[in-house]
C-alpha cells in the first residue's frame, strides 16, 4: 500500500532535524566517526609499518581485527546516549528503514559519518609522512558483484547485532551491546578483508579514497552492498524476528 506524506509532517522532520539535541547528534556522529577510522586506518598504517610484508603476514589481519573491534566498541559507547552511535552510514540506513530515525536526520548523520571519516583520514596523512593511507580494495579472484554481495552479508550481520544490542526489550544497552557490536566487527574483518576489504562501512571506504587519493573503482561496492545488507537486516529484525507489536505472550515463547 503506497502511504503518502503529509507535507506538514515533512516540514515538522525537518524542523526537528534542526534542534540543538540534533546538532549536537550530527557533533557526536562526527566524533565517533572520527575516533572509530582513525583507529581503523591507523591500525592498518601501523602494522604496514612494522610488517612490510603486511599484506600475505596474517598477524597484520589480527591486528586491524582488533583495532576494528575496540575502535568501534567505543564509538558506539561514547555516542551511544547522544546520537544513537551508529558510526556507519549502513547502520544509518537501517535504522532508518525499520522507522527509528527520519530521512532528514538520517542524511545529516551521514554527511557528520562521511565528514568524520574524511577527516581521520586527511589527520593520518599529514601526521604520518612516507605512508599512503591504506584503501579499502577487493581480491583479484573477486568480482565487483562477489565483493558487493559478501560486504551486504558482513554488513546485514553487523546491523542486525545492532538491533538485538539496542533493543530496549531486551533491557538496557549498558556496556555490552556496544562491545557485541564491536566484536562481530571484528570477526566480520578477520572473516572477509582479504576477499572484499572488509569494510562494512561507506564512510570510512570513501574517506580513505578520497584522502588516500586512489581511484574511485570498486567504491559502489562498499555502498551497494552494505546498505542493501544493512536495510534487509532491519527490516528483518523489525518485522519479522521481533515485530514491535509482539504480543507478552509470544515474546515468552522466544
């Protein structure tokens, strides 16, 4: 059934898309952004740096594995109470197609997200002289749709956890929904970022793209695929495994 909009109803978004508890959302988006990429990348520069031979040594995938999944564990915390702490344009989405978060606010966190990324980015290359920043890049034996589809399998993963994490009826988030959703980030990346990257994650692919000053090629599959996983993955979540509406009753039988 096609629902149309009520123009008054759009004018109200946006207006509350403008308020200061929103601004200061889009600061805390930025932020954790910001702290979770330069993380990321960092730890990708730091391991090229002590392994030359990063690439074919599987003790640098454990490093970023891990860098991954602290970073995002306490991005999601820090932001958590402010904005949500979605740190991820796919995440956004998702959120936004199972109904938590308006279209106009959904945009400006991802601009805060694709901003935070971008400048991390840029802070690592001035700092660190005599390294490239590294880019998310698919395997040879990949192809564009194989990279696409194996991100919107890490991704669905990764927003789905962040469902369960921040459902409210399954009791409060506290600290270990962002450290659930920081460790399946982490599994995700030792799991695929030698095939597709690894990214799960458009703001911090186009960041280090766009700093790294590499070609664009291959960017649509860090953006098609996560955020086709991330909106399966909520409407999934919100639909169908835990309907908002579920009755006391059916809830006690799960």
């Amino acid at each position: 059934m096609l629902i149309k909009m009520n123009p008054a109803s759009l004018s109200v978004r946006l207006e509350e898309s403008f308020t200061r508890a929103a601004l200061r959302s889009y600061l805390a988006e930025f932020i954790s952004t910001f702290v979770f990429v330069f993380a990321a990348i960092g730890s990708a520069m730091s391991s090229r740096k002590l392994m030359p031979d990063a690439t074919s040594d599987p003790s640098s995938l454990l490093v970023v594995a891990v860098a991954n999944a602290f970073a995002l564990s306490s991005a999601v915390y820090i932001a958590a109470g402010i904005s949500g702490g979605h740190v991820n344009p796919a995440v956004t989405f998702g959120l936004m197609v199972g109904g938590h978060i308006s279209i106009p606010t959904a945009m400006f966190y991802c601009i805060s997200q694709m901003l935070g990324a971008t400048v991390a980015c840029l802070f690592l290359r001035v700092t660190i002289v005599g390294q490239e920043v590294p880019t998310h890049a698919i395997a040879e034996e990949m192809t564009g749709f194989g990279a696409s589809v194996v991100e919107g399998v890490l991704t669905f993963a990764l927003v789905y956890t962040v469902y369960a994490a921040g459902d409210p009826r399954r009791g409060p988030m506290g600290s270990i929904g962002p450290l659930s959703i920081g460790l399946i980030e982490g599994a995700n990346v030792l799991a695929a970022a030698p095939f597709s990257g690894g990214s799960m994650n458009p703001a911090a692919s186009f960041g280090s793209a766009l700093v790294g000053g590499r070609t664009f090629k291959n960017q649509a599959v860090y953006w098609v695929g996560p955020l086709i996983g991330g909106a399966v993955a909520g409407l999934l979540y919100q639909n169908l495994v835990f309907p908002p509406l579920e009755s006391a009753s059916s809830q006690a039988g799960v």
